[in-house]
C-alpha cells in the first residue's frame, strides 16, 4: 500500500523480476553479472552451475529487481553486445514457451528507445 505522505529515497532491497512465457518486459540493465548469492536457495538439478544475476529496473513500474541470467538469455545478450555490454541498456525481453524438442525457453530482445521517466533510485 501507498502512502503519499512518504517518498522512498532509494530502493533498497530487489526481488527477483517473474518474466511470463510470451509477455514482453521492459527493463534497463543497472548492473554487470555477479554471482547469485549463496544465501538465495533455488531448486537446482544436480551438478548444474548457480546462475548468474543482474540488476534491472522494470521501466514500466520503476521497481529494482533481480534478473537470473539464463544461459541462453545470457549468450543471447552477449551475441548482441559483446560481454557485459549489455550494461546501461533499455531493453524488451520476451521469454517464449519451450519450443519442439530444445527442452528450454528462448529469448527475443530489443533494445528501445531511451525512456522519458523519474527514476528515484
């Protein structure tokens, strides 16, 4: 809930940004890679590395979030802007439905145009 009688100053903690197979998110990359921390537990198949994570700003609520870089995502970027180059980027992601006999989501990115908003934090 609201309360306008209060503006937050920085946003402090970030949870992670739930992307829905098919629905476009708008973000603005605000970080490089970094290891998830050890803290955060996931539900993780045997053997298989702890992805990695980047800060994003969904440009549409202006809430901070964490993004799990996905591998494909995370080569997807990189084929666009080189490693970490993705940094500072405003960018439409669209997460597709497990497609044929791939056995993982795929990715369409677009940068867009620089944004007209307030960011607080």
């Amino acid at each position: 809930m609201s309360n306008p009688k209060f503006k937050v100053k920085k946003q402090v903690t970030r949870t992670p940004l739930k992307m829905v197979n098919e629905v476009p998110v708008y973000i603005r990359v605000d970080s490089d890679l970094y290891d998830l921390p050890p803290e955060v537990t996931l539900k993780q198949a045997k053997g298989q590395e702890r992805p990695k994570v980047i800060d994003v700003t969904d440009l549409e609520s202006n809430m901070g979030h964490s993004l799990m870089m996905y591998s494909v995502l995370q080569s997807e970027l990189e084929k666009a802007f080189g490693p970490s180059g993705w940094a500072g980027k405003e960018l439409q992601i669209i997460k597709h439905d497990v497609r044929g006999s791939k056995g993982y989501h795929t990715f369409s990115i677009g940068e867009i145009e620089e944004c007209d908003y307030d960011v607080d934090f």
